[in-house]
C-alpha cells in the first residue's frame, strides 16, 4: 500500500532438490556468490555506483524446490529494476574473485560461530529434526571449502536458463502502460 513501492517475485520449479548431493555446498553457496559478482558487463562496485541513488533491491534464491528472485523497486526505477532482471537471467556474470573473497569472508565467520554453543546446539536440532537428510546438513567449515566455483557457474545456468518456466509477480504501484513494453 505504498505509492512508492513495487515488490517483486518469481519463481520456478525444481531447486536444490535437482542437485546432486555432492554439489550441494557449491549450491548453498550459489545466490551468494553471483550477487556479488555484479551482473552482464558490471562488477559489483559499478552496479552499486550504477544503483546510487535508485531504489532497487533484487536477490537470486534457490530454495530446496524452487529457484528465482526476489526485489522491489519504486514506480520510478522500475526500467533500471528490469534491465538488471533481464541480465541476471541472459548474462549473470561469475567474478571468481569475488567469490572468493566472500568465501574466505565466510569461512573466518563461521570459524567463530562454530566455537558458539548455542550454534552448534541449533544446527544440531535442525539436523535431526530433518532426520539426518544430508541435504539439511549444516553448513560449517568443512562443507564450505567443497563449494566450488565451476560448480556455483554450472548450478546458477541450469537453475535459471529458462526465462519461460518461471511465474513472475509485481504487486504494488505499477502502470501497466508502462509494465508492458518492458516486460
């Protein structure tokens, strides 16, 4: 209910319960590591510069069953909103090194994590309760260095390389003149 606000999301069947268990960490680790890798021929810091002063918020998921995004954009934004949509579907951009640069990020946080009781009592629990399902497993320390970057590439591709599976939702203050063309 706000005028300046539209939400965004999309979604298509399949997920992470389409990957292999050994590719899993790669998965977990997927949605991350292209968010920061920018998008079409923009490394993260240009697409931030290029967002200064817009409001513009778009996430890849991929969840245990679905995969797709979700953002919000304001009335005004809305072109920029779909141009970005549009590259993060025909040209996603893998920046390795930012990859692992957030990896590394990661991996020091969950160090620390790891040592908290609490944590370690929680992934525990959540672990049983999923009846020891290996695609529950927590992530620590061990299971992220078997994420691996051509993994993360190949997953993202076969994930999101048909537009036309997914169902797309804009709910807010949308002109539909304007939502057409761009769509």
């Amino acid at each position: 209910f706000k005028e300046d606000e539209i939400l965004f999301e999309a979604y298509s069947l399949g997920g992470s319960s389409l990957v292999d268990l050994e590719d899993l960490p790669s998965c977990d680790m997927t949605t991350s590591i292209v968010s920061q890798s920018g998008a079409g021929e923009f490394d993260n810091i240009s697409l931030e510069k290029m967002k200064a002063g817009k409001v513009l918020r778009l996430f890849p998921t991929i969840y245990d069953y679905t995969e797709g995004f979700n953002g919000s954009t304001s009335p005004q934004d809305l072109e920029t909103f779909m141009q970005l949509l549009y590259l993060d579907f025909e040209k996603p951009r893998f920046d390795e090194q930012a990859g692992t640069a957030f990896l590394n990020r990661i991996k020091a946080w969950m160090k620390n994590t790891s040592t908290d009781p609490r944590t370690v009592a929680n992934d525990s629990i959540n672990f049983l309760m999923a009846n020891r399902n290996q695609r529950k497993s927590p992530m620590n320390t061990d299971r992220l260095k078997q994420a691996e970057f051509e993994k993360v590439k190949a997953i993202y591709k076969d994930r999101f390389r048909d537009v036309s599976d997914f169902r797309f939702y804009f709910v807010g203050n949308i002109d539909e003149e304007v939502i057409k063309p761009l769509v």
